[in-house]
C-alpha cells in the first residue's frame, strides 16, 4: 500500500512538472482527483486513499510554493486514511479487513477523524490518529514572548530560559564512526535515539510552557531560510518548528493563545525607549549584554528581544535591578568575555 502511495504522489508531481515545463496554470485539487480516477482498485487502494494524497499534494505544494520531492524507494512509508476507514477493537486496529496489532503510546481520547499509517527509519510502523476532543475553556493569565536561539533554545521575557542540549552533536562522534564501519543499523539507531531525545525534551518544554502562561507569543524566524546557511546543521538539531508546533496545539489544549510575531529590529530595539540602538550585523552577535545610549538601560541581548516579541502592551513593569535589567556605568555597550 505505501509503495502505491508513492506511485500516486509521483504521478501528481510529475503532473506538476509538465505544467511547468509548458508553462501552463498549477494543477487544482480538483483537477489531480480527475486524472487519477480509476486507479485505486488497480493499486489496492480505496478511492478516498487517493484523494487524500492529492489533497495531501496541493498542500505541501502550496505551503512550500514548490512541487514536493519525489517518493522512491527509500521514502519512508505512509499510508492515509479517513474517519471510519479504520475501527479500534482491543489491542488492534482494523482497516480495510486487516487486523493488526497496536501498542497504545497513550488513551485515545475523542472521536476519531483521520489519520495515517506511517513508517520510521527503524521499520516500524505506526498508526497516528486524529481524535476530535472538547475544546478546553479560554483562561486569563500571564503572557510571555518568546525568543528562539541556538545556544539556548528558547528565551522568555520573564528572564527564565530553555537550554539546547544538542542531542545530535553529543551523538556526532558515535555517529560517524558507525558510517565510516558501514553499519548502517547503528546509524540508524543513533539517529532514532536523538529524534526521540529531542522531541521528548521540546514536549516537556512546551507543556510546562503551555500549562503556565495564557498568551504565548513567539518570533517567526524562517528555519528554511537559515537551513541555507552554515548553521543548518544546529538549526536542524535545535528542532524550531517542531517546538512551535507543540506549543500551537497545546496552548489551545489549555486554553490559552498562542501568536507569532515578526522578530524584525526586535534584538537591536531598547525595550524600555523604544529606540534602535543595539548591535547589528554579524560582528554584532558576539554581544550579548548591550546599553541603550537614549535612556542608559541594559539589556540582556536575548530577553529585550522576547520582550519586544511579546509587545508594548504587555511589557513586564521596569525594575532597578534583576535578570537583564537596571542602569550601569557610562559605558556605551558592554562586552562579554565569551559568545
């Protein structure tokens, strides 16, 4: 069934590139269910399996303004369905007439309304389903901004800051060796365990996050872009958006709110004047504590920038000392020691 998948996905991109190539109008929804009807009961699949590839197809499509990677052989495997395609029965899910075994990662809580089968590096496949729950009550509470680093993960407006434990340079030397030796099990398995560390070390942070705070705001930094850059492999390790997605859905969980901001000017911008002083460039990253030369306040470079993501209007009260605060000598800027 997943290599069927990828058979359809294909078809879809190719579609996509001969429009290109002619310079003729992207292919529709509409237009990708049409040209593949009639195919599912050769490919032993369901007619609704197909149009959820295509559906699937427009939207990685339009989200990435680009056609999507082609699905070979080494694509992991995935295999959509639909509400009422599948029926939990014990210790087993049912789909199209096949029993097959689960491990419950947790209850299933809500209706269910979709959802996938989808494969890992290790070969293991498992069966993630999209439950409708209640929506949790809206709650008042404090709100706080966020903003997203690579020596530390995340810095709160509040002063308190998450650490980046680098799950994949910590595991860079196992790794490489297990390569060079051509043990690819191992490398496998060396890659499983840092995708798991990481996501179990964001979902803590989001959920502590989520639990304490009723307005989360964070910057929009582009992963993407930085992707193209020479920290693409600590970007990548740092895990952004994955981190915001778990703090999206979790704030509604809790019933909170959860923005994201431009982080435009935001480093260089005095949080208690409002005046463009800061460092700029990349010389100016190794500043990490700097002065503003209107009003004479220092800023911790990381907290003034979660302060101006959350907004004026919610700014915490100025105070004469504490974490990133308060007035110093005459000096114009300070410089730390180390980066």
């Amino acid at each position: 069934m997943a290599r069927s998948v990828n058979l359809v996905w294909n078809f879809c991109g190719e579609t996509q590139e001969h429009a290109r190539r002619w310079s003729k109008k992207w292919p529709s929804r509409f237009d990708l269910i049409k040209l593949t009807s009639g195919c599912a009961a050769d490919l032993g699949l369901s007619s609704w399996i197909v149009e959820a590839i295509c559906s699937q197809f427009i939207l990685s499509r339009d989200r990435a303004r680009r056609r999507p990677r082609w699905r070979g052989k080494r694509s992991l495997g995935w295999v959509p369905f639909r509400d009422g395609a599948v029926k939990i029965m014990g210790d087993s899910v049912v789909c199209r007439k096949r029993r097959l075994r689960l491990w419950y990662h947790r209850p299933i809580g809500g209706e269910i309304r979709g959802g996938c089968f989808s494969r890992d590096a290790a070969g293991r496949w498992y069966a993630n389903l999209l439950c409708e729950i209640q929506e949790a009550e809206p709650r008042e509470g404090a709100a706080i901004g966020v903003d997203l680093g690579l020596k530390v993960l995340a810095t709160c407006s509040d002063g308190a800051k998450v650490e980046n434990p680098r799950h994949f340079h910590r595991c860079a030397t196992k790794l490489a060796t297990a390569q060079r030796a051509g043990r690819k099990r191992r490398a496998r398995a060396i890659y499983r365990k840092v995708a798991n560390a990481r996501r179990d070390h964001l979902h803590k942070a989001s959920t502590s996050m989520a639990r304490s705070y009723a307005k989360i705001v964070v910057g929009n930094i582009s992963p993407t872009k930085l992707m193209k850059t020479k920290f693409a492999k600590s970007v990548s390790d740092a895990g952004w958006s994955q981190f915001r997605d778990f703090l999206r859905y979790k704030a509604i969980k809790h019933g909170g709110r959860y923005e994201e901001r431009s982080e435009r000017l935001t480093t260089r911008t005095c949080s208690d004047c409002g005046s463009i002083s800061g460092p700029k460039g990349r010389e100016g990253l190794v500043v990490r504590e700097w002065r503003c030369s209107d009003c004479g306040a220092v800023h911790d470079r990381d907290v003034n920038s979660a302060i101006n993501i959350l907004g004026p209007e919610c700014r915490p009260p100025r105070a004469g000392s504490g974490f990133g605060r308060g007035h110093y000598g005459d000096d114009d800027m300070i410089v730390p020691q180390g980066v």
